[in-house]
C-alpha cells in the first residue's frame, strides 16, 4: 500500500479527447445541416424553373372611335377682344 | 421538400440527451482508473463509437447483398448513408485511442495489430468514397460500391479480432484478458454501467445521424431527378 505510485495526472488528455469527440461530431451534424439546406435551395429553384410557362397575353383595349379632332380653347388662345 | 416525421424529431432529441448523459456518466459518475488516471475516461466513447462504426461497416456490406440482388438504388443510398457515419465514428475512435495512448504507452502511434486494421479500415472506406466519386453513371457507380463495400466489410471483422488474434499491446478489456497489454484494467461494476450506456448512446446517435443522412441521399436523388427533367 505504501509503495503504490500515485495517480498520474492525465486530465489533460482527457479533456482532449473528449474535445475532439465533440468537435468532430458537430462539424458532421454542421455538414449535414448545410447540405440539406443547400439541397433544399436547388429544389426550391429547380420547381421554379420547371413551372410550365404561362404565356401572358395581352389583350388589346378595343379601340375607340375616334373623335373628331377639335382645336382645344384655353384661356391662353382665346384672343382678347379690345 | 418533405417535412421531417416526428419519429426523428424525437430520436434528434433523445441522441443530444443520451450524448450529454454519456459525457456525464464517463467524466463525472465513473470513478477514476488508479494506475491511467483520469484519462481512461476516454475509454466509454473510444469502444462506443468503434461499436457503432464496425457494425455499421458489416452493415454496408449486407447492404451490398441487398443491392446487387435487388438492383434497386434505394439500398445504395442506404449504403452510402451507413458508411458515410460510420466513417466519422471511427475517425473519431482512432483520434480518442491515439491520445489515450500518450500517457498509456508514451507514444500516440504504434504500428500495432489493432492500430494497423483500424487505419486500414479507416482507408478502405475514404477511398470508397473517392472510387464513387470517379463514375459518374449511377449505375454502375453503385454496382461498383457495392462490390467494394462488400470487400471492405472483411476488414471490420478483422480489427475487431485482431487483439485476439494476434499479439498486440491493445488491451482486451471484455471478454479477455492480454498479457502483453499496456494500459490494460478489469472495470468495476459502475465503470460497467457507465460502458454499456455509452454503448447504448451511440447506438442510438448512430441510428439518428444515419436516418438523416438517409433523408440526405434522398432528397439529393430528388434534385438530380429534376435537375435532368428541367435540363431535357
């Protein structure tokens, strides 16, 4: 019992490995994240761009009978009488 | 875009549950190991994580059967998704045992048995990836992993003898002891209870990181698919 060594301090390592546990594990949830993101974004344009074209037509306003041109009277061109 | 089902919504809760209850159980419950002291606690998630990884490589190979005889793409997606997370599990178990072993054997590499099939391993599945990568028929892309992954899943077994089979330095901690092994310890009952809930806790993250990536692999088939309707 006396001559038992003591423990060694190795929390360092400990504390490492457990560190790079978490990382590497985060990194993959993070890449899988992106990716389905990125993928959800490719679908959303791609269902844009297969949408079928509607061709817009545009309807032409039936055209009025034309009024007979008249000379318009203002105040301006009305000529003063002296 | 599918919504998520609730199933794994829930199962995304209960892995960041079990995973903070793993940490807590191996760095604070557990008692410290007397002759390694406290990094020894990098043990629960070292084996929990091989657990995981190496039967999810034996996994892909089963899943290779499947496609090869079923031909259906689906179970190369399967495949991929299985490989893909055990890949980083057992990334993350060759990092952990590398810095368990600094102060455990004074070295962080040896070209040990168990050290060697696990790098090994480790290879076979990132080139996997890369011989994927290289056909671009998804065919015959798939044909060509399956046949691969199939191969490559004789490897699991082998790291998972090999401290058994040969003489190495890696300790057996169940299920035998070896006499050659640095580092190796016989674990008390708590030390037990902390090792079989970490097992049960990765089991669990692995089967919810590999339904995401599931869902990953369909919807990028979905993309692809309307990527050639919208370009035809």
């Amino acid at each position: 019992m006396f001559f038992q060594e003591p423990t060694p301090d190795t929390s360092s390592y400990m504390i490492a490995g457990y560190v790079v546990a978490f990382i590497v594990m985060g990194l993959y949830v993070a890449s899988l994240y992106l990716r389905n993101r990125n993928l959800n974004r490719d679908m959303a344009m791609l269902e844009e761009m297969d949408k079928p074209v509607v061709k817009m037509e545009l309807k032409q306003p039936k055209k009025k009978p034309a009024k007979p041109q008249t000379k318009s009277v203002t105040k301006r061109g009305r000529k003063k009488r002296p | 875009m599918r919504p998520k089902p609730m199933t794994l919504k829930i199962l995304d809760v209960i892995s960041i549950l079990v995973l903070g209850i793993a940490a807590y159980l191996a760095l604070v419950v557990a008692p410290t190991e007397l002759v390694m002291g406290d990094v020894q606690r990098v043990f629960y998630f070292h084996v929990g994580t091989a657990w995981t990884a190496l039967l999810g490589f034996i996994f892909s190979a089963v899943l290779s059967v499947i496609y090869l005889v079923t031909k259906d793409l689906k179970w190369d997606r399967i495949q991929v998704a299985a490989i893909e997370v055990s890949l980083v599990f057992f990334f993350i178990t060759i990092v952990l045992g590398s810095i368990w072993a600094r102060p455990a054997w004074n070295t962080w590499w040896t070209w040990d048995p168990r050290l060697t099939t696990a790098t090994i391993t480790e290879l076979i599945y990132i080139a996997y990836f890369m011989l994927r990568q290289g056909i671009d028929d998804p065919d015959r892309r798939a044909r060509f992993g399956a046949v691969y992954a199939l191969l490559g899943g004789i490897s699991a077994p082998i790291t998972f003898f090999a401290i058994r089979l040969f003489r190495t330095i890696h300790p057996v901690v169940i299920g035998g002891s070896n006499v050659n092994a640095e580092g190796g310890f016989s674990m008390t009952a708590d030390m037990l209870g902390v090792f079989f809930f970490a097992l049960f806790a990765f089991t669990v993250i692995f089967i919810d990181l590999f339904w995401n990536r599931i869902r990953l692999g369909d919807l990028q088939e979905q993309v692809e698919q309307l990527k050639l309707k919208v370009a035809g």
